[in-house]
C-alpha cells in the first residue's frame, strides 16, 4: 500500500478549512501524520498569508481516484476554480508523493514539482519525512530542505493542535 504525501493550503478563514481537511482525510483515509501548520506569505499574487502543512497516509486508492477524492474535499469546503491558479483560497489540497511513482502525464504529476520550488510544501514535508527520497533525485527530504535558498519564502510556525 502506498505512502502518500498531500499538502494543505489555505489563506480564505485559514484555520477552519485546515480543520475540515484533516478530518476530512482522516474519515476517508483513517490515521494521518501531520506536519506542524506554518504561515507564509502569499506566493504569485497579492493576498492573504496562507496557513501549511503536509500530511501523510496509507492508501490503496489508485492516484486517478485519490486525485478525484482531493479535489471533491476542495469543493465540499467552498473551494472554486478560475483560470488563474495564483488566487485566494479556501483550501488547496495537492499530492506531493504517491509511493515511489514517477509519473508527469496529462493526468498526474508526481512528484509534485512544488516539492522543490516551495519552501511551504519541502519544509514540512522534510519536517514528516526526513529520510524519505525523492523518486527522482534520489536526495533525502532533509537534504533538499538543507540546500533550499530562497530567502524569500519565510515560514513562521502556528500553534495549531489536530488532536481533538
């Protein structure tokens, strides 16, 4: 059964749609492991700060249907979709990791290129995966995270607690 990293964005009411996500995927998916939640800027657009983090399950569900099953949690918490991918949120749910598959098609792109371009996405992923490689450099996470250099891109960290 595959291992699989999502990371969970949102800058539109921020902590209630991370809440929702969690639980959300954890009612479909049952135990996750969560990174810490960091804030960071808005990247590509002028906007409110954004509230991150990575999580981490087990599924056997094919990467097309985990896909469909992402994007319908973005919709149930009042996710829309305009031609332009840099806007406001409600939430922002993308797969990062599906196992050790390498797959950059019309229908998938794993890994996820943020992977490397976010510190939002690699820093809390190092954070949950931190001797983890990437399918396709074959670097740890902690690796990546260590060679990342974009001073731009702050990461701040929230006292947000999943536990009920």
């Amino acid at each position: 059964m595959p291992r699989v990293y999502v990371s969970i964005g949102s800058n539109i009411d921020r902590e209630k749609n991370l809440r929702g996500a969690v639980r959300a995927l954890a009612t479909r998916f049952g135990p996750l492991t969560l990174s810490r939640v960091y804030e960071t800027e808005a990247v590509g657009f002028a906007g409110d700060n954004f509230y991150n983090l990575v999580t981490a399950f087990d599924t056997e569900e094919p990467v097309e249907e985990l896909s469909v099953t992402l994007a319908r949690i973005e919709m149930q918490h009042g996710r829309t979709r305009g031609a332009n991918p840099f806007a406001p949120r409600t939430l922002d749910l993308d797969l990062l990791l599906y196992g050790d598959l390498v797959r950059h098609d019309g229908a998938c792109d794993i890994p996820r290129p943020d992977i490397k371009k976010y510190a939002f996405v690699l820093g809390p992923l190092a954070e949950l995966a931190p001797e983890s490689r990437h399918p396709e450099t074959g670097q740890t996470f902690t690796e990546l995270w260590r060679r990342f250099s974009d001073p731009g891109q702050k990461l701040r960290r929230v006292p947000l607690d999943f536990r009920a």
